[in-house]
C-alpha cells in the first residue's frame, strides 16, 4: 500500500495532515508520509474533526460511524480509521 495508508486487519489506517480554515474542503496531494487535506471548516470546538470525519466518509462511500480518528484530535498530523470499505477502493477513492 501507500504510505498513508494501511491496513490492521480488517481495518484501514490513514496518516494524513489536516489544515483547517482552507477556502474550500479538498485532498491536496502527499505530504511526506501522510495525506494532505484542506478543511473548510475552522479548528474551532471539534468543528474540523467532525468536516473531516464527515469528508472522508462521503469520499469513501462508507458510513459516518464506520469512521473515526485514532489518534490527533488536536494535532494536523492524525490517524483515521475506516472499517467495512476495502483498502483498494479507499485508496481509488482519494487518490482518484
């Protein structure tokens, strides 16, 4: 796989670099290890993680519960996990 993403199981691990306040909600490209993501949404009371959440899920096809951050809530550098969705189409969808 890529090295943002990974998987455990039958889980996926995305690394990605979030920058929220961004004028539109987009995946940038890579940034060293991770994949980069600019948020619409300001880092204001959980504001940017519930975008990106919600961001992720759309992208991916999958259900707003089957995604959740590991770890990074208060950080640009986080870790999402995404369960029931291959790892293929996950990496086709943000990718593409």
């Amino acid at each position: 796989m890529t090295g943002w993403l990974r998987v455990e199981g039958e889980r996926v691990i995305l690394n990605l670099y979030v920058q929220p306040g961004a004028k539109k909600t987009e995946i940038v490209g890579v940034h060293g290890d991770a994949l980069k993501l600019k948020l619409a949404a300001p880092p204001v009371e959980g504001k940017a993680n519930a975008a990106l959440l919600a961001f992720l899920a759309a992208q991916v096809g999958a259900r707003k519960t089957a995604v959740e951050i590991v770890s990074g809530e208060t950080s640009r550098l986080k870790r999402v996990r995404i369960c029931g969705i291959a790892p293929e189409a996950i990496r086709a969808a943000l990718e593409g």
